[in-house]
C-alpha cells in the first residue's frame, strides 16, 4: 500500500521548553482547505500524542488529505516541562499552531482535543483567529467548566459516548445547548470514554462532518 502522508517527527520550540510532536504531511498535489493540531488526554494519567482515540482523529482528518500536528504537552513524552494543571498547556497548544502556521501559511487551522486535551485545546482555538474550527472528543463535562464555548462561535463537532464515565450524556447535551454558534453533537451509542471498540464510528462522524464542510475533501 502506498504511503499518503509524510511523516515527520520533531521537537518545537514551547513556552517551557521543547514539545515532542509529529507532523504529518499529504503526499496529495492539492493543497488542504484547512490543517490541524489534535490534542492528546491527560498526562497525569498516562495521556500521549499516541492516545488510540488522538490517533483515530489524525487518520480520520489524514485519510482527507489533510496536514494533522499531534504533540506531547509538557511533561509527556519527551516534551520539556512539568504538568501545570491546564495553564501553561494553553501556550504548548499555541507553541504547535504558530510550528503549524508556519509549515502552512494563510491555511486556516483546526483545533481538535480529547478529553483533558478538548478542555485546553479548544479554548486557545476559540480565542485564535487562525482557528475556523473545533472537534471535541469525550469532553470532560463532569469534572472541568467548558463555559467558554457559551460566547466561542466558530463551528464545532462534539464527539461522545453514550457511556462517558467522565462526560454524562445529559450533561454534555446541556454544555452543547448553550453553545455558541453551530454545534454538531454525535452520541456513540454504548462507547466509554476511549471508544473502545467503537473508533469507527468516531471516523465516520470527523469524516461526514468535514466533507459536508468542505466538499472538496475526498476521503482516500
């Protein structure tokens, strides 16, 4: 089978010091409307770039032909640092979008996260006029205040399991009703928090979501 991406392995240059990151690159011509970062869970609890579900949303949005940043945040991996608790994780996800932007200059970014990673990543993506979208995955609602979203009016598509032990389904509905702007939400029905055994669902929601977003997308 013939390779679709350039894969790249790297250090960037982070508030706390170097971040462990890879890029992958299309091998396609056409240029992608858009390139992404995705954010990897908690390091705390043994969260990495290589997480199966950050991993998933990288060969989802990379099947498109689109360029996908993952990184280690401080403290994971090879990454410089200490853990700081969702602070100083804002300037690590800011560190990868400026490596990104200029990798791709004037392409507009997608900021993607899972869990502890969607609590941090999507709040530096909302306030980043580079950003034009959002993907959420198992976002912690029961556990950390996602009340920025309420005035983050850039599109977004929230991923969960009906099962979420760290995000109630209730719960996620009435952080995403008051969301600002369009929000697409799809329930994995039966899925924990991992989406063990259902990461093709996972796929199927990025994939339909992005070529409703841009047609141009053709998945290999």
């Amino acid at each position: 089978m013939e390779p679709r991406h350039d894969s790249r392995a790297l250090f960037l240059d982070g508030p706390a010091g170097r971040l462990e990151a890879i890029l992958w690159t299309p091998l396609r011509f056409e240029p992608a409307p858009l390139a992404a970062v995705i954010c990897h869970p908690h390091p705390l609890f043994g969260g990495t770039m290589h997480n199966k579900v950050v991993y998933q949303a990288a060969k989802s949005l990379d099947a498109l032909g689109i360029p996908v940043l993952r990184f280690n945040f401080r403290g994971a991996g090879l990454s410089a640092g200490e853990h700081d608790n969702g602070q100083g994780e804002r300037g690590d996800v800011q560190a990868a979008m400026d490596f990104l932007a200029g990798e791709f200059p004037q392409t507009p970014i997608l900021v993607g996260g899972f869990s502890f990673g969607s609590w941090v990543g999507l709040r530096v993506g909302c306030e980043d006029a580079r950003v034009n979208e959002l993907l959420g995955l198992g976002i912690p609602v029961n556990n950390s205040n996602l009340d920025y979203l309420e005035s983050c009016a850039k599109p977004k598509l929230i991923i969960q399991g009906t099962n979420d032990e760290h995000g109630a389904w209730e719960k996620v509905e009435q952080v995403v009703t008051r969301m600002a702007g369009e929000t697409r939400l799809v329930f994995v029905q039966d899925a924990d928090h991992f989406f063990v055994g259902r990461l093709d669902k996972v796929d199927e929601a990025i994939t339909e979501w992005m070529i409703e977003r841009h047609p141009q997308l053709q998945k290999s």
